[in-house]
C-alpha cells in the first residue's frame, strides 16, 4: 500500500516547510508587551492632584458632596423629632412618621442617606488632606484649599455626632478598608471638629471673596462662626463642657465686630430672607449651598414640594406641629414662616384657612422651604442657608450669658432678632439660666421648620427635648413612646451595621 | 480483527469482512472537517490524486460513520481515485468512487457492502418476466426537496436505478413487485407497484443520523465519540416557530441551558444561564462562538436564526476547557449555513405577527378608587368629583400605554455550490412595533459565506455578516417610575389632560412619579447598532495527517444613542438631549495545528495545538444638555444650543494571549480520552498575568461492546465522565487601577464647575481570574435504532476566587471594591430525552423533553457571612436597603427581608401596642424579640428582623418540544415551564400600598382591615402606625409558570395543487396560554436585566407579548 512518509521529501514538501516556518515566524513576532494595560483614560488621584486644577476640582468636590445632603427634604426629616414639625400620619411618609414618632427604623432611608452623604464629604476631604502636597499650586491656594478640606469634614461631623452620638472617626484616606472601625467616643469626635475648624480659621482666607454668592465659600469669618457654634454645642449635652461658653461667645465676638469686612448683616425685613430676588444676594447667609436646577443633578429637591400641601400639589413631607403653631408669637415672623392659607381648587384658585375641613391635612405649612417662583417642580434652584448670620447673634447671646452674665451687648444681639421679627425687647434682668431659655425659645421661633440650627439639637443640648414634647397636641400625629435620652440619637443606617456589627 | 462481525446483517452474498483503517494515512484531518462539516453526515468532502480505495473509504468512514464490508481480495484489482468533492452527497461520492471499479456496492442500514459486478452472464441466466411495466415516479425528501441520487430497486432483484437531478426515475418493474426506495439519512421505504401509475415518494428523514458530527472548540467530532457534555440545537427545532432571535431558538430546547426574556420589548433582552451562575462579579454569560471566532462585541441577538446550520452548547468543562479563561459560563458554538446542492437552492420567509399585552393588572374603577382614597385621606375627592366619576371619566392608565404590536420578518436566502467552491447568501429585515405605545425595533442584515479550494492542500473561507437594527424607546428595561410602574399606580380618577388640554403632570393625590401617558408618547429614545462579523479562514493541509488552520475575524459594533428626555419624563425640568457614539471592536487571530492518525487500527489519536491572541477594545464619547431655546425642537442634534452642556468620553482595552493543547484518543472505537490544557494571559490582571486551565475526560462506548450488544436493547449506550477548569475575566479593564472621575457642577451659577471624585478608590492590584472546577458524569443512552435517546448528566461546579463587588461601608466612603473571595457551587441534572413515537408514511410525531434542575449555594464569601445585593436600593420612596443579598450557606439571587404574619387583630392589641402598633396594622416576624437600638426593653421591628424570604431561582425548568406532520400537515407544539422561582413584584405592592413613590391603593384586591372586616393581609387605611415593608414576603410572589410558547400549524402546499415551488403556510401562536399564580405582567421577565443578584425583580419592566404569527415559507 503506497503511503507518504518522512522519507518522501521532495521540492514541494520543502516548500511546505518554507511556508510553515513563516507562519510561525508570524506567530512569535507579535507584540510582547500586550498584556501590558494602558489605562489611558484613568486619571489616578496623584495625577490629579500633580495638576494646578486638580487641587481646585477635588475641594469644589467637597462641598458638591455637602450639598447632596441638603438637596431633598431627608435634611428636613431627620429634624422631626423637634417639636416644631410632625409628619403625615398616612399617606406614604413612613419615614419621616418613623422620625416624628421616636421610632427609627435602621431601614429608614433618610436617616441613610444623611450618614451616607456626610461620610462622603469625610472621604472627599480626606483625600485632599493626604494628597495636596502634591500640587503645584501656590501656598494661598493650598492653604485655602486645605482649610475648605478641614472645614467641611468639622460641619460633617457635628452633623453626623449631634444626630447619631458616637459614630465611626476616620480622619484618613486609606485604601485599606477597615469593617471593624469602632464608634468613637463624642468627645474624641469634638476634638476632630474643634481641631479642623482652628486649622480652617488658621487657613483659609482672611475675608470672603465678594464676587461670590454670599457665604458660598468658607473664609476665616466663616470657621469662627462655626467654632462659635460648636463650643456652645460642647457646652451642653452630651459634654456638658460647660468651660466652653466663654469660647463661643469669644468667637461669636470676633464675627459679629468684623461684621462689616465679613460682609454680614441683618436683613431689615424677615420677609426677605426666603424670596428668589434675594436668593443670590442674601447678606445675612454665613454658609450657603447654591443649586441650580437647570443642570442635570444640580438642583435642589429640598424646595418646591416637600413642604407643600398635597391640595396644591406639595408632597405633605411635613408640616407644624399644632401646638409650636399656636404657641408661636403673632407677628411678622409667623406670617413670613407659615402658609395658612391653603388652595384647594387649582382651578377657580380658591383657598381656604388651613384648618378648614376642606383641606386635606389641617394643618400650617413653613412658608420658608417653599420656593415662590417655581412652586410645582420636583427640582429648585432655591439656596440652603446652612447659617445665617441671625443664629451668629442668637449663639454669642447666649454663650456670653452663660459664661459672663447676660449683659448689655448679650441683650443687643438677641433684641436685634427680635425687633426684626416685630417683637418686644426681652425683658431685661433676667438670670443667665431664664435669658439663656428666653434665647432658646427665640431660636425656635427664628429656625422653626427644620432650619439647620434646629430646634431639635437645641432641645437635646438643653436635654429639654422631654419636656417639649409634652406640650404635643393630643390631635397631632401620637408618638409611639414619650421620649427619654435614649430617643436623642438615631440608630447607625443598617447597611453599615450589616458590613460592622460594632456599629449596633 | 474481527471484532465488528457482528455488525453485519446476514446477507448470503456477505463473508468475512475486514476493516481498512490499517496503516493507512488519513487523508482528511478533522481540523479540515471542521471547515465544511455545517451538515449532516451523510455529506463528504474529500480531495484525492491517486489514492489507494482503502484510503478513500476511511476518510468516508471517518466523515459518515458508514463502515465499508468487503473481501479483501477484491482490492487487488482496484483502481487508484481522483476525487475532489466537497460537502457532497455519498451516493455521488460513492459514484465516484466506484465509477471505473470492476466492482459495485450496495448500503445495508449503515454498512456499505462492496460486491464485484455481477458477470453479464448471470443477468442473462435471469429469465425476464413477459408483463414488465415502465414505472416511473419522483422522490423527495425533507420540505419536499427533490432527490437526487436515491436508490430505487426491485426487492428480490439486483435490478435497480437511481434518480436524476430532479428527483425522477423511471425503472421496468412487474405487477406485484416491490420497489426499495432508499437514500443515505432517510428511512427505507418499500412501494408494491401496482401497474403504470406514477410512483411520488417523499421519504421520511431517518432520527439517528441527525447531526453525528459536532462542531467542538477549535475542532469537529463525531457525536459518538464524545466525552463532553453538549447539547445540540439545530435549525430542525425550531424551524415551525417564528423566531425573532437566536435566543428565542434556544429557549426551552437544551438541557442545562436557562434562556430568560428579561424584556419584551421589540429587539429586547434575554439572558441565558448555562448550569447556573458561577459569578456575582465577573458576569455570567456564556461565551459566544461563531463559525471559529470568539465574540466579543456583539449579543447572541446580533446574529440572524435563519442563517444558523446548528448551535452546539458546550456545558462541562471537558468540552469548555478548551476556551480557557473564557469558557467558564460554557461556550455557545454556532455554525453557519453553507452552500450544499449544485443547483441553487431559494429558500424565503414571510412572518407576520400581530402581538397583544398577556396580562392587565386588575385595578379599582375610578370611582373605587376615589371612595377608597376618600376613606384613607377624607376629602381628597370632594362630593362633586365623586358625582362626576359616577358618570364617567377617569383613566384606564394601562389602556392607554399598552396596544397592539405588529411584526414583520421577511428573510431571504440562497445556498450552492461548485466543484471548487460553495456560497451562501441572506438578507433579512424585521420592523416590529412593540406592544407599548411608541416603541418599536427594525434591522436589517445580510450575510456572505464563500469557500473555494485553492489547490487541492489550500481551501479559503470568508464570511461577512452586516447588520443594522434600530430600537426606538425600546431600552427601558422597567425602572422606578417608567410609564409601565406608572400605569399601575397612577390614579384612575384623574385624567390624561388637563382641562385646557395640556397634560397632567402630577397626579395630586397618587403616584409622584410622572403622567404615563405624557411620558410614553413623548420620549425620544433611537438605539442604532450597526454591527459586522468578518471571518477569513485558511486550511492547509500540509500534510495528510497535519493540517494548519489559521482564523482571523473581527467582530464589531458602531453603537448610537440618542435620546431626548422630554420634560414630561425626567424630575428635572426642562428636560434633556442626549447623543452617544462607540465603537467596539473585538479581535482574534487564531492558529490551529491538528495532527491525525490511527495507529495499528486501533488507537485513533488526534492530537491539536493552538496560539490565539485576541484584543478588545472600545471607546466613545456621548454629549448632552438641558433645556434651551432649541429644546426639544432640535432634538440631539443642535447640543451646543442647550443649557448645561456635558461631555465625556470613554475607553477601555484589554488583550488575551493563549495557548492551548489537546489530545482526542480512542482505543478501539470503544474508550475515549480527552485532555485539554489552556494558558492564558490576560492583560485586566496586571500582578497576575497568566491562568491555567486543564481538562480530562474519559468516555465509554459500550453499545460496543459484545456482552451489551448481545443484550439487543441499546443502539447506544455511553457512559462518560469529566473534570476542569474554566476562567471567567468578565471584569472591566482598567478595574484594578484607583480612579478619579471629573463632574460637573454649578454651585449656583450658570458656567458649569469642574469637581473630581473618587470613581475607584480601592481598586485590587492584586485581581486576578475566577476559576470555576466542573466534574460531569453522564450516560448516553439510544434505543429501537436511536428512535428513543436519552443523555443524562449530574455535575459539579465549584467556581473559586470569586470576582466579587464588595460592599464599602458608607463610613469609608461607601461603595464597592471588586475582589477575588469566596467560592459557589451549582449542583444539578440535566436531562434530554428525544424519540420519534410514530413514523410512518403520513404520520411522524417528534418529541424531546429536556429538563434542568440545579442547586446553587454560595459557599463561602471570604469570611463576611453576606454581601449586599447589587442594587443598593430600589429606590427611597419604595426600598431603601436591598432586597437581595448575597449569603453563605444561600443560592445567589436570595431575598433578604421582613416575613410578614398578617394583620393585628383586636384580640392582639396587647401585642401591638408592645410595637406601638394598633390592631389593624402589618404584623411582621420580630426575629430578635425586642430591644430599641440602645438596647432598651423595647420591641421594634428594624433592619435585625430581617430574614431569608425567598429565592428568584427555579427549583427545577423543563421545555417540551412536539412536532407532529400528518401528510401535508404539521403541528408544533412547544411548552416550557419553571418551577419554584419567585418574584418581588414592586409593580403589585406599589399599586397595592401605600409607599413612598405611592400615595394610594390602585389595585382592586385590596380590601382595607377594619374592626368589621378582620383582613389578615391587608392593613388598615387609617393607621397613623401602621408600618409598610416592601422588601418583605408579603410581595413575594411565586412566579413558576408554564407557558405555551408556541403551538403552530403548517400546511405545505402538495406540488399537485401548485406545480413548481413548494409552499408551506402556517399559524402560529406564542405565550398563548400561561399557566401561573404570578399576579403581574409577566413571570418570566426581571427589571434587573442581566442581573443574578437581583434576579426576580418587577418593577415596570417591559412584558412580553402574545403573538400570533402567520408565516408563508417557500422553498426551491
């Protein structure tokens, strides 16, 4: 049988091999560094950061991250356990219900999302903290950059420990993931807090930039206001430090005599402090969170609807407590603060007192977190008054009568908010303990409806939140427990207890 | 040597018989087989000069699984043969072959019996009868088809003649006598000649010659020699029902194999599973191989099913080894048509479909509603509305999105081929208009197989495949407020306009998401993807036992979006444009060496090595802006006229450098070893280039053996078992690399601000492969001549180093880290049953059964107890946590949430109060009975009372598959069911509670508790405590099903009522009948896409439709 084998090599075979060998010559000159990534579109953090507008991107970074918090009404929500709001007692408000009612879930989905967003501006700043030596920038630049980095991971913090206590402390960027990081202890956290607001003052720039909306970046004025708030938070429960009162009213001090370069003033009219014409130009704000709706994800949801009533469209979010209404003291404040009158026909446009039976909630509405030119829209371009320079006089009036006796300039600053609001002077010569819950009452009324000075962080740090409580309207959505010092902090979100049981 | 003796039937004429394959050089190697063998094995293809006889009828042999018998003495005046066909028919190759031989053959059942030519003295001895008739008739075979070359002889004689091109032949036959009509894969069938009428036969394709050769990786086999687990579609299966798109053709006809339509809309998704997720990072789709070349671009979709020979799907890790870092989630092997016939055959296709929403949420009349919402909130409607709605108005909100689809798929092609070369042609376009207002999907492709042989060593092959499709709105996979979550929630009370004729935007008193209406017919959304395969193909046959392949193909996509998002969709006005470009581009370059012979008869060794290299890359850039003058009139096409311009830009790459050996061995055609070994290199693991990935694999035929032969039972019986490894780098590129993005933001202003987060802060330098080890055993079982078959497998799958995202607690800046932990298993049957019940001359009844049960468990995260689902939540105003989680000791796609127990009654208002509840609200399962977050005394339902609830895998599926022809008539009828599956349909507890994103109770079956109406589900309206969960077992649904997926009925047209080409018209239904408890549009769909994780969730996901579809089909 005729077969091919080794032996037959002949001139076509030989061309055969010729051929092979190319084809293998083809295979083994291919390129040798192809497994080798080339990750062109990946810009590292010290590639960023090695640029002149990469330390400018990641501190406007910082403060995008803070304003996610204030852009929907969780802001609001996680404020309901103050006196001043209560929530729908149907409807689809579980969430803010659960607040008002002292009974957190760790489901609850607003109290995550404030955690969330406040732990991502931590994270924000304290990348720039561990990388900025890397930029080229000028030293005034760094150092503006960095006391905005210090500045804000301080404000996320009092939030974080004024809602939940002791929380998780991480004061650097690591890319080691830590699943056991214990809760610090409140007082290691005001040290946090107290140590980045001095760095801040030491830092940031010696007056604030007059080209910008007001109080849109923080300058030395803006960290004493902030340490003026903060000793005076320390100074009350859960530290009671009470030392600290001297150093609010110090710091309080140095803002309020260089007002005038801070560019800080007391608007004449309170009816002025929520209008869109002033929503750019507001001299008052001390820290303000700037939106604008037109671009995408850069709104403000906080706004038009959540504290509107549903009759007109609003979402019912939440609305006054009967008994803080009623309480409330007549006047020019009360009218800029509350909607009572409500639109039941959208139609024929006719409204009705909010207690009519024909509306559907009976209750007041704050009048300040609606928007009056864009009012049936999820998003608004409305700006969050973080401070106003209102709760800068309220915090010395009070820090100086706690510390030095309630005196002549103490009154000054507090009569200031008063005579705005159409009200009498307070009487003089009261004791420091009676001006000091004159002052707190004031503050209710000033930042009613969940404006972040909160009558609720007042009423903890006073440890007053009890007795408040009591006061409760019997027709008012019912708590599910009167609350005790347990019910001063929220649960940590689950989703962070289910990764870190420590948490619990 | 006599060891196949037993084989051979017992003719008188027949005597000792040996085999040929001694020594003898093959002249095919399978690499070479593997270019042509899209057939059935009845084709050959073969180039010879000279060659001995012995070596042409092995190289038939080895491509029919014919055996030739003959005395060996005859050889001795053989003559050498000069042959050169390709893909021919055997009775032609055979033809051929015995063309100039002094010697003929006759084809017993499936041995060639080689005879010399009887001396014309015999024929003279034959005494010839006086009454002979001139018969004449016509054969055909499968869809009517002529043919040619078939046998037609007189039993009890040597006479006999074969038919002409056209099917005919005429023959001289008495009164009485028998004729034997045969041809290589059909039944034999006898006719008595009954005088000078004319003889028309169809015959009848004979079920064990269906497919026995498969196309393997980088390789073909034949079927019986396998030892992997695959499991074969062919274009036969699904031929009676009009499919859309591949995965439609597989859906329900493969054991193992789990096709899910996740979407119905028109040109939508479909997932397939095979055995199981591995993966919960890496992804877990199958890998895609057509005609050689690894996708890496382009969806199983993208391809046409009209152009489709048969699929193969590789399911054990002997067969998907062989891929490597690639062939974890098994391997989809398709092969396309090629030309077969000398003259050309046409075949066109008409499908048109009219289609219709299957299930309609059954909701409150605008007056029940507006009385219900009236209860919850007095005064919401007033007295006037009510009178109103008395009268009329309101919306039907389903009616008014949903509406009658219309398909149309008209598909044409032709196939043929010469002597040195084959072609195939298609063109194909669909327009289909989906079952939801406004959404609608059109394509159009064309496709060229061509094949020439060079020389009689060198073939070349190109194919090219082009396509267009264009979805309009039909991307919306179901999310948080889409129209379709929308209709079921929206306030039947309200109306689609406003009095002055402008839409409502709100509804006031119920869903906060936007009108449907408004939003359906307002967007905007053109998916254009224009796509390409081009394979150039080299086979050389160096030598006749080494054969070189090389493969080199792109596949690649040109991707389009554009979208504008009308202000009636979007949460921010006033709306946006949007455009997109990408590219993608896959590349492969493939060398394949095969080395084939047979050694001393008996050890069949075929030994193949590989060097691959493939490259993927993709990139684009997408702008967009909001609002502006020219919004929305310019649509996407004047960007820089908008507000709040964005851009960006994208790219990613990565390489993969293989090599890969295997050895095929089999021991006298009874024992059969398969090794694989495959490196890869790949470039997305920079600290760990390279993964390894072995196979073996053994098999035993026993069919051949003597003692189970003697049995008389089995035509087949083959025991197999496996065991390997296989990879998964389903991973992004550049995924180990800690990134920073660059957003923008205004703070107020208009000039948009740059600011730059942390996109990847914990990328993993250390990544590296997934690896999941398969063990297979299997049985192979045929019956009555293969009539009954049964394949059987129960495996193993054990994947390790899992690509797993894990969770980042908010504290560190929340998130996820992709990284290598924990392992999975999958544990499960597949079973595949087939059988021809009847056969008979009107009546052939098809039927196959597969059926796949698996168990999934997550066997270990790397010491975490869980991770978080994917989707981190539904949504605030719906769920606020995940409602899946990943758990060990759990399958994947497990539901973490409240067990609900009912309602409080009065008699338990001790209890509530304890939970500051009242009788009349939710009742959930408090697992750790009792204490508030500070540890006090106080019972409270929180996120610690959350327990497993349920499981988004099916216990067990199966599909049933009849086809049944009476005469000119045929049915099928084809079932597929899921068992034991269940949905979260947010879609139903949105309509039936009220949520965050809900403020009312649409559906009808909602009936509140009141102290007279003692509900123990529903809670009642006027609790202010009340506490609704949605991710809890109350919206669990079991979502097992059977479905009708197709019933059709055909009728081809007999050629004696319209001469010339034959016709076949046909009805067909799809999703006619659902069997299901399911209380929501569809069982089978997941808003969740591809998702495993977050398998089962409805949540406004676009539903499949009913269809009925009428088809004409002409084939010539």
């Amino acid at each position: 049988m005729a077969m091919k084998t080794f032996n037959d090599f002949n001139m076509n075979d030989m061309k055969k091999y010729c051929y092979l060998a190319v084809l293998i010559f083809l295979i083994l000159g291919c390129k040798r560094d192809a497994l080798k990534e080339d990750p062109r579109n990946v810009l590292s953090p010290d590639v960023l950061f090695g640029t002149t507008e990469g330390l400018e991107y990641a501190t406007t970074n910082i403060i995008t991250q803070f304003s996610e918090m204030y852009a929907n009404s969780q802001c609001v929500g996680i404020m309901e356990m103050g006196d001043d709001l209560t929530a729908h007692p149907a409807s689809n408000k579980q969430d803010f219900r659960e607040i008002d009612r002292f009974a957190v879930s760790d489901a609850n989905a607003r109290i995550q999302g404030v955690w969330t967003e406040m732990y991502q501006c931590i994270q924000a700043s304290n990348l720039l903290l561990s990388k900025y030596q890397l930029s080229p920038a000028s030293q005034d630049v760094k150092d503006r950059c960095v006391g905005t980095a210090h500045f804000f991971r301080a404000l996320a913090y009092s939030n974080l420990t004024r809602s939940w206590g002791k929380v998780p402390l991480v004061d650097s960027f690591s890319t080691n993931i830590n699943y056991n990081t214990p809760k610090a202890e409140v007082a290691e956290v005001y040290k946090l807090i107290v140590s980045d607001l001095q760095k801040a003052e030491e830092l940031l720039p010696e007056t604030p930039n007059t080209n910008e909306y007001p109080g849109l970046k923080p300058f030395k004025g803006t960290a004493r206001a902030f340490l003026a708030q903060v000793y005076l938070t320390m100074a009350g429960w859960p530290l009671n430090q009470t030392d600290h009162y001297a150093l609010s009213a110090a710091k309080a001090k140095e803002v309020i005599d260089n007002a005038g370069s801070y560019g800080y003033e007391i608007l004449p009219e309170i009816t002025d402090l929520w209008t869109w014409a002033n929503n750019y130009t507001n001299k008052e704000i001390v820290l303000g969170l700037y939106y604008n709706k037109t671009v995408a994800s850069n709104g403000n949801m906080a706004a038009p609807l959540p504290s509107q009533p549903e009759d007109e469209g609003g979402w019912f979010d939440y609305w006054a407590e009967l008994s803080f209404f009623n309480r409330f003291p007549e006047g020019k404040r009360k009218d800029a603060t509350f909607q009572t009158m409500i639109q039941i026909d959208a139609t024929t446009h006719d409204s009705v007192p909010w207690h009519d039976s024909k509306t559907l909630a009976r209750h007041p509405f704050f009048k300040k977190y609606q928007d009056d030119v864009d009012r049936h829209d999820w998003w608004g371009s409305r700006t969050q008054q973080i401070m106003r320079y209102a709760e800068v006089l309220l915090n010395y009036a009070e820090a100086k009568a706690m510390s030095d006796g309630p005196d002549a300039s103490a009154y000054d600053a507090v009569n200031t908010i008063r005579r705005r609001a159409g009200d009498p002077d307070l009487v003089s010569g009261l004791s420091a303990v009676a001006f000091r819950d004159s002052v707190i009452a004031e503050r209710g009324w000033e930042f009613a409806g969940g404006e972040p000075p909160s009558r609720f962080y007042d009423l903890i740090r006073t440890e007053t939140l009890e007795q408040e409580t009591a006061k409760r309207d019997p027709t008012d959505l019912p708590l599910q427990h009167q609350p005790t010092h347990a019910d001063y902090w929220l649960p940590v979100p689950i989703t962070d207890v289910s990764l870190n049981p420590a948490l619990k | 040597m006599d060891f196949k003796a037993f084989f051979i039937p017992p003719q008188r004429d027949l005597i000792k018989t040996l085999r040929i394959m001694k020594l003898t050089t093959l002249l095919v190697c399978a690499a070479f087989v593997q270019a042509s063998a899209s057939g059935y094995s009845q084709n050959v293809t073969l180039t010879a000069r000279r060659a001995p006889l012995e070596t042409v009828f092995s190289s038939i042999e080895k491509q029919t699984g014919y055996t030739f018998y003959y005395k060996t003495e005859l050889f001795e005046q053989a003559k050498k043969v000069n042959i050169a066909v390709k893909n021919e028919r055997l009775p032609k190759v055979l033809a051929i072959c015995f063309a100039e031989q002094p010697f003929t053959y006759e084809i017993i059942g499936k041995t060639i019996v080689v005879k010399p030519v009887p001396p014309a003295t015999e024929l003279k001895e034959e005494t010839i009868p006086d009454n002979l008739a001139e018969i004449s008739g016509k054969i055909t075979g499968v869809e009517g088809a002529p043919l040619s070359g078939a046998s037609v002889a007189i039993k009890g004689t040597k006479t006999g003649t074969s038919t002409d091109a056209e099917g005919r032949f005429t023959i001289s036959a008495q009164k009485g006598q028998v004729l034997v009509i045969s041809f290589i894969g059909y039944e034999s069938r006898e006719v008595p000649v009954n005088g000078g009428t004319p003889i028309n036969i169809q015959l009848v394709a004979s079920a064990e010659l269906q497919g026995d050769v498969v196309v393997v990786g980088y390789g073909v086999q034949k079927k019986t020699d396998l030892t992997g687990s695959l499991a074969s579609v062919s274009v036969k299966d699904f031929k009676d029902q009009p499919v859309l798109d591949v995965t439609s053709a597989l859906q329900g006809r493969a054991a193992g194999v789990d096709v899910t339509n996740v979407s119905g809309a028109p040109g939508g998704y479909t997932k397939i599973r095979i055995r199981g997720a591995n993966s919960i990072g890496g992804g877990n789709d199958p890998l895609l191989v057509i005609d050689g070349l690894q996708l890496g671009t382009l969806n199983i979709n993208d391809i046409n099913p009209d152009d489709i020979e048969n699929v193969e799907i590789l399911k054990d890790a002997s067969a998907t080894a062989i891929y490597g870092s690639r062939g974890a989630n098994g391997v989809i092997l398709i092969t396309t048509k090629q030309g077969k016939t000398e003259k050309p055959r046409i075949n066109l296709t008409s499908n048109t479909g009219i289609s219709n929403r299957a299930y309609k949420y059954d909701l409150l009349s605008p007056i029940a509603y507006a009385e219900l919402t009236n209860q919850a909130t007095p005064g919401t409607y007033s007295e006037d509305d009510l009178a109103k709605l008395r009268q009329g108005g309101g919306t039907d909100w389903q009616d008014e999105i949903f509406r009658s689809g219309l398909n149309q798929d008209y598909q044409a092609n032709v196939g043929g081929r010469s002597a040195r070369s084959s072609y195939f042609f298609s063109g194909r376009y669909i327009n289909q208009t989906g079952i939801l207002k406004n959404s609608e999907f059109r394509k159009f492709a064309v496709r060229m197989n061509v094949e020439t042989k060079l020389t009689n060593r060198i073939n070349l092959g190109v194919s090219a495949f082009v396509a267009r499709g264009k979805g309009f709105n039909n991307q919306d996979q179901g999310n948080l407020s889409n129209a379709v979550q929308q209709s079921v929630i929206w306030g039947p009370a309200e109306s689609i306009f406003n009095p002055d004729g402008s839409y409502q935007l709100f509804d006031p008193h119920g869903a906060i998401g936007k009108n449907p209406v408004a939003q359906i017919l307002n967007n905007y959304q053109n998916n254009i993807q224009n796509s390409g395969i081009i394979t150039g193909k080299l086979n050389y046959r160096i030598f006749d036992f080494l054969t070189l392949d090389v493969i080199g193909g792109i596949d690649a996509g040109l991707q389009e979006t554009d979208q504008v998002t009308s202000k009636y969709s979007a949460f921010g006005t006033p709306g946006s444009a949007f455009r997109n470009y990408g590219n993608a581009l896959n590349m492969q370059w493939s060398n394949i060496l095969t080395f084939h012979k047979v050694f001393n008869t008996i050890h069949d060794l075929t030994v193949t090595g590989v060097y691959e290299q493939q490259k993927n890359n993709y990139d684009g850039t997408s702008a967009n802006g909001a609002g502006g003058s020219a919004f929305p009139a310019l649509l996407y096409y004047s960007l820089q006229s908008t507000n709040g311009q964005q851009i960006s830009s994208y790219y990613g790459m990565s390489n993969l450098r293989s090599y890969v050996g295997r050895i095929n061995y089999a021991l006298m055609n009874k024992y059969l070893l398969t090794a694989t070994y495959r490196a890869d290199g790949s470039s997305k693991f920079p600290n760990n280039h390279w993964g390894y990935f072995p196979s073996v694999a053994a098999g035993w035929k026993l069919s051949e053996e003597e003692f189970i032969r003697d049995l008389n039972v089995f035509s087949n019986f083959k025991v197999r078992g496996s065991w390997g490894v296989t990879g998964n780098q389903g991973v992004t590129p550049f995924v180990t690399i800690p990134g920073i993005l660059i957003g923008q933001t205004t703070q107020g202003g208009s000039a948009p601000i740059n600011y730059a987060y942390i996109n990847n802060g914990y990328g993993d330098q250390n990544l590296k492969w997934e690896q999941t080890t398969t063990t297979d055993v299997g049985v192979d079982l045929g019956f009555f001549q293969n009539r009954l078959n049964l394949s059987a497998d129960y495996f193993v799958k054990k994947t390790k180093d899992l690509l797993l995202q894990v969770a980042i607690p908010a504290y560190e800046g929340g998130g996820t880290k992709l990284t290598n932990v924990g392992q999975v298993q999958n544990k499960g049957l597949d079973l595949q049953i087939s059988g021809v019940p009847v056969n008979t001359k009107n009546v052939t009844w098809n039927v196959a059964l597969n059926f796949t049960s698996y168990r999934n468990k997550v066997l270990s995260l790397g010491g975490p107890e869980f991770i978080e689902g994917t989707t981190n939540a539904i949504g605030n105003g719906i769920i606020p946590s995940p409602p899946t989680r990943v758990i060990v000791g759990q399958p994947i796609g497990t539901y973490f949430g409240y067990n609900f127990l009912g309602i409080y009654q009065e008699s338990e208002a001790d209890e509530a109060a304890r939970y500051g509840l009242s009788p009349g609200d939710s009742k959930y399962q408090d697992v750790t009975n009792g204490k508030d977050a500070s540890g006090n005394e106080l019972p409270a339902i929180d996120g610690s009372d959350r327990v497993v609830i349920g499981n988004a895998l099916p216990d067990y599926t199966w599909g049933l598959n009849n086809s049944i022809r009476f005469k000119d008539l045929e049915i099928n009828l084809f079932i597929m069911a899921s068992q034991g599956n269940d949905i979260l349909n947010i879609d139903y507890a949105a309509a039936a509670t009220r949520i965050g994103d809900s403020r009312t109770i649409t559906a009808a079956d909602v009936v509140p508790w009141t102290p007279e109406n003692k509900s123990n589900i529903w809670p009642s309206l006027t609790s202010s405590s009340n506490q609704e969960r949605i991710a809890s077992s109350k919206w669990l649904q079991d979502a097992s099903f059977v479905r009708l997926k197709n019933l059709s009925v055909g009728y081809r047209i007999p050629s004696s009522i319209i001469r010339g080409a034959p016709i076949k018209i046909s009805v067909s239904g799809q999703n006619l009948i659902t069997l299901t408890s399911f209380k929501g549009f569809d069982p089978e769909i997941s808003s969740r896409g591809n998702s495993d994780v977050d398998n089962g969730i409805a949540l406004g996901a676009y539903p499949s439709a009913r269809t009925i579809t009428f088809s004409l089909n002409v084939n010539f």
